[in-house]
C-alpha cells in the first residue's frame, strides 16, 4: 500500500516526503541511485560511498523537497552533485579506475541469449569510454529514464544541450559499434 503513495506518477509533495523512512528511499530508489554514482565514478567502492552519503543527505534535508521535480530527479542530483564534489577532491581522482570494467555473463540456456547478453555488455563499455557529458546524458536517458526536460533541469542546461549531447553520444555508440564490425 505504502509503495503506490510512493510511486513516481503520484505527485510527491511535502507531506509524503516528511513520512518517507530512510529505508523506503533505499529501497525504491537505492539502484538508481547506485547506478548513477557508478556511472560517474567508474568505481564501486565510490559509488557505495556515495550512494549512502546521498541517502543521509536527501533523509535529513528531505523536509526540504519542494516537489518541483521528482523524487528520483531530486535524489539523482544529488547524487550528481555528491559525486562531483568527491571527484575534485585530488586524493579520490588518484583512485578512479579507468580500464575496462569485466565483462560478466551468466551461462544462459541458449546461445544467442548469451551473445545478446556479451552485445549488451559491450555497448555499455563503449558507452563508460565516452567524454563524460555524453555518457552522462545518455546513461540518464537509457537506464533512467528520463526526459529530454528533467534531464535538462539535472544538469542545469539548456534542453537543446541535452539534446545535443544525447545526439552526439548516440553517433559516437554507433560508430564504435560500426568500427568494430569492420575489424
């Protein structure tokens, strides 16, 4: 019953956000936030660090939360903004990880599921080697969600940059791709 007050169609306002348990943030946005700090970081210790900083921080400012955005908008900014204040700390940047992330394929039944799945996984390696504006928006578009407008107010540009950026990281996808058929 909790889940659908808390789902993102509903509006969220004030009331709902002051009655929201650390625990139900967790659970309903805990991976999108992770996801989002990994895909900043490139590292999972960073992005376990902070995803809980972001938690406690959205807890106790969560009486705050306006409802002009998301809750998931709200949390992933952030997140966006947690991340990059960890990365202009010298001491982290030394440690971000830049090789390549293991590729990790379950041992699906059939052979073509397995293929999909190794296709998949190099997309989104091609997808981590990309400029980080292009990454980033295309990572909040495909495992986000979100729109070309909460995208925009996120990252605090204008829609047509979002669109931009979006175009040109799909081209850039899709020429490594191109490339890589070739060879």
């Amino acid at each position: 019953m909790r889940r659908n007050m808390l789902s993102e169609d509903m509006p969220y306002t004030e009331a709902y956000a002051s009655e929201m348990t650390l625990r139900e943030m967790m659970e309903e946005y805990g991976s999108d936030v992770w996801n989002y700090a990994f895909f900043l970081t490139r590292s999972r210790e960073q992005a376990n660090d902070i995803s809980q900083e972001v938690f406690l921080k959205a807890y106790k400012n969560v009486g705050k939360y306006r409802g002009q955005s998301s809750m998931k908008t709200w949390l992933l900014t952030i997140t966006r903004n947690t991340a990059f204040s960890w990365s202009k700390n010298s001491f982290w940047r030394r440690f971000i990880p830049f090789g390549d992330q293991p590729v990790t394929v379950n041992a699906p039944s059939a052979e073509k599921e397995a293929l999909g799945k190794q296709y998949a996984n190099r997309i989104w390696e091609i997808i981590m080697t990309l400029p980080d504006k292009n990454r980033e928006v295309l990572v909040l578009d495909i495992q986000h969600g979100l729109s070309i407008g909460e995208m925009s107010d996120l990252l605090n540009v204008p829609q047509g940059t979002v669109k931009s950026r979006l175009a040109r990281a799909r081209e850039k996808v899709k020429q490594a791709i191109q490339k890589e058929e070739r060879e």
